[in-house]
C-alpha cells in the first residue's frame, strides 16, 4: 500500500490586538467581472461559481492551494492500493456543514455518486468517469474503487465540480448554498453582490476575514472608477489592463500579475459546415495574428499558445508554428477547399473584455480572408444556452480556465464537437497512465493531435492581473483554478 500522511493546509494568520493597537479591518469588498448563474459548483460550467465558492463555501476530498499543488481537504490521509485499483480515504473528524448537520462518509459517498450517475448534470462528469464504486467503511472513512488506475484522480477530486455536498440541502443549493468551508453564505442580491460571513465553527484554521462581499463589474471604465474611488479593496482579474500601469504607480493599491489556467481560444463548431472541412479551419487559425490580438485586447498581457495547454505546465510544448499567422495560407487553403470568395459565419461573444474587445480584433481579421463574421454579443447565461449547451454556432471566443483541461477534447459532444477516435484512445492510455515521464510524453503528443487537427484557434494564455489596496495581503497571484480562496487573506495593520 501507498500511504499518503496529513498535510496542514491552513497557515496561522496573526491578527494584531494589545492596548493602543488600532482595530484591524475584517471586511473586503471583491469584484469580479461575473455574476454567477447560481451557486451549484457541481452542475454548471460558469467559472464565476467556483470564484465564489470555491474553498470560501464548499471543500472537496482534495484541494487546489495556490500555487497549484494539490494537498488534503475533508479527507485528511488516503491510501493506495498496489494496483492503483482502490483509494481508502479517511476523512476528518468533526466536520459539520454550515446548517450544523454533520459531514461523514455518507456525504461523499452521496456527492460522489450524484456526480457520475447516469442523469447528472455535472459540467465535469467525466472526471468520475474511472469510478466504479463507491462504499462507505465507517462514518470517517470512505472507499473509491476503480475500473482502471487514473494517475489524475486526486487531482480531480479537487476541482469544484467535485466538492461535497449534503443530500438534505441540495433542492436549494442553487441559491442557499450550505457546504464546510471557512464561510458562510449570507445573501444574494440579483445583479449586484454576494456576501459570504466567517464560520464560527470551521473544521480548520479559522478565517481572519469576518465578513466578504462579492461585487460584479462587468464594464472595465467602471471598474477603473470604482476602483479609484477605494469602493472597492480588491479586483480579481481586473478587465482593463490598459489601467494597470496607473494603479502602479499609485501607493494606494498593488497589482499582482498572475497568469492563469485559462486557454483563450476561439472555437469552432467542428460539426457545422464548413468548419467540418479541416482545410477551412486550418484557414482561420491562419488568419489569427495572436500577437495583435494580445497587444490590442490585452495591452500585451497574455501569452500566445499554439494548443490547448498552459504554457507554465512542465508538460507544456509550443505548437504556435503550427498554426503561424499566414493570410496568404489562409486565403490558397479557403480556395482549396471552394471558397475562394470567402464565406458567412457567426462569433458568438461572451461579456468578459478579452471576448468583446478580441472579436472586434479577430473578425477584422478574418475579413482579411474573406470570412465575414457576424458578431454576436451574448450575455453568460446566454452563452451557456447557445454555444456551449446547444452548440448553435459557428465561432466563438472563450477562456477555458479549469486546469488541466486537455480532456474535453477526447468527448464529442463537448460543444466543439471534436470527434477523433485516435485522440479518445491517447486520453483513455494517459488516464491509465501513473508513471510521470510517460505522461508527460502522452501530453506532449495529444497537444500536437489537436494543434495539427486545427480543432480551434488557439489565442493566448490568460494573464491574471489583480488590482489591490496596499494592506490587503494573502491573496492569489497566479489562478490554478477559478477560484477567489480567501481562507488565507487579511488586513495588515
């Protein structure tokens, strides 16, 4: 057997008091660009969930700290069969859920099983897709049997589409969310603001923020003027990056430049004529000048990437020459494939800047070739309706921010609609896959699959900018998964 011992996750937070010492602030305000559609991390694909939620509200088996490393969450130990078959988790003793009802093995057996079952809803359920059966030994401890050994499983129980939840609280989760994180959820105003309270009761390190609100700013000149006016004391993946050299050069604030695990790309509907002809997308990502599109949507922050992976990953292979900018290409592959004179398709674009100001920039672009694409403005809810559920697109420009994400492309009603039988093997021999060398070579060879299949235009790595008041310390540089962890974040006096 494999034994895994506990990790402390929590690091003490010192919060100063004694006679004279000024009282430290225990309130943040935190805005970020979107509101979520509901507060269920384990049944949507809306990043904005998981930044709210996130360790703030709901814990998994398993956690993503921020520097990307994964260490224990509920289950405090594991262990491993020889054959990589069978995980025994042990869970903490004395976790309670936020209505006070306790958190044991039922729960995640529960969760777990919710997850994979034949009519869930997960975004991710193929991430229990090597989960067999799941058994509970004692109230503390639980058994995951597999049908194959998954070199990822830890990892993916960490991601917020596998946290655990109460059965007794699922019918209002959507908006009353009860989990066992640090926090509390309090309230939900429609269109403006969430708020989150410290949980007297936490299982872990107390947090030393006692209340945290959760503001959305979508326009980036608002988010400039409100940030500015200090009505706001942090900024999260601040929209207008062309305001990021004034907030430094302001000792009021910090700006922290993180990179993140979001691949932007711009999507094509594999299935939609012409997109089904691999010539015609070979000719759009032709036709795609990166570099201009991060100069002139990003003011420079973000860097390119050629294939679905970020490029901070030791796995990482650059495969831009693959799809280098080439109107001239572009333009002999259209004719080739019998559209000399161009044609007509729709850019579906979600709110975030990097999708608005990015499709003005690319549809520029691809009339250069003879591509007229319509632009399309979309708000999320709308998006996640369309493009992503009812596949009714031709482009589209979206950041795919979970980790390790490589995956989706090995599930032909993945919105894309990507279907290389091939490709669905090389994932399949990757997930059997523990030894790290071999991975790492499997990872290399399924970016190129894709890169040279043209399955989408592969833009630019997102940059992670996040603006600051100068004592707020604590917060995430880097964004290793959509989340706002504010577990660790305080005031400094």
């Amino acid at each position: 057997m494999t034994h895994f011992s506990t990790l402390a996750l929590a690091s003490a937070i010192a919060v100063a008091a004694g006679f004279g010492a000024a009282q430290a602030q225990t309130d943040i305000t935190v805005a970020i660009q979107l509101e979520p559609p509901h507060l269920d991390p384990t049944s949507a694909a809306a990043q904005a969930i998981d930044s709210v939620v996130y360790s703030n509200i709901f814990e998994g088996l398993t956690r993503i700290m921020g520097d990307g490393s994964v260490v224990p969450g509920l289950a405090e130990s594991w262990e491993i069969s020889d054959d990589g078959l069978v995980y025994t988790f042990k869970l903490r003793d004395g976790v309670t859920f936020h209505d006070g009802t306790t958190m044991d093995a039922e729960d995640v057996k529960f969760s777990l099983d919710r997850a994979r079952a034949e009519d869930s809803v997960n975004a991710q359920k193929a991430l229990f897709d090597a989960i067999a059966e799941v058994e509970v030994v004692d109230p503390t401890t639980v058994r995951v049997t597999l049908s194959e050994p998954n070199g990822l499983l830890l990892f993916n129980l960490a991601w917020g589409d596998a946290v655990i939840v109460a059965p007794e609280t699922i019918e209002t989760i959507k908006t009353s969310p009860v989990g066992t994180g640090a926090f509390k959820f309090t309230n939900w105003v429609q269109g403006d603001k969430i708020e989150i309270e410290k949980n007297p009761d936490y299982w872990g390190t107390p947090a030393a923020l006692d209340k945290a609100t959760f503001k959305f700013i979508s326009d980036p000149t608002a988010a400039f003027a409100a940030m500015m006016a200090e009505d706001l004391d942090v900024y999260v993946n601040f929209p207008a990056p062309e305001n990021l050299p004034q907030f430094e050069a302001d000792p009021r604030f910090q700006v922290l430049k993180g990179t993140s695990e979001g691949e932007t790309i711009l999507g094509i509907n594999n299935k939609q004529p012409p997109f089904d002809d691999i010539r015609v997308r070979e000719a759009v990502a032709h036709a795609i000048d990166r570099q201009a599109i991060i100069d002139g949507a990003m003011f420079g922050y973000g860097t390119p990437i050629g294939t679905h992976f970020a490029p901070h990953h030791p796995a990482y292979v650059d495969r831009t020459g693959i799809s280098a900018y080439d109107p001239e290409k572009s333009r002999a592959l259209l004719a080739e494939a019998g559209f000399a004179d161009g044609f007509e398709t729709t850019l579906h674009l979600p709110p975030p800047s990097y999708a608005r100001r990015g499709g003005e920039i690319i549809a520029s672009q691809l009339a250069q070739v003879g591509i007229t694409a319509e632009i399309v403005n979309v708000e999320w809810a709308q998006w996640l309706e369309t493009v992503f559920r009812g596949k009714n697109f031709g482009l589209t420009i979206v950041s795919h921010t979970e980790p390790m994400d490589i995956g989706i492309y090995a599930r032909p009603d993945y919105y894309f609609q990507y279907d290389n039988a091939a490709f669905q093997d090389l994932m399949a021999t990757l997930n059997r896959t523990t030894d790290p060398d071999e991975r790492t070579e499997l990872l290399g060879q399924a970016q190129t699959v894709i890169a040279e299949d043209y399955v989408n235009a592969y833009l630019f790595q997102l940059a992670w900018p996040t603006v600051a008041k100068a004592g707020v310390q604590g917060l995430w540089t880097n964004a290793p998964t959509a989340a706002i962890d504010l577990t660790g974040v305080s005031w400094a006096n």
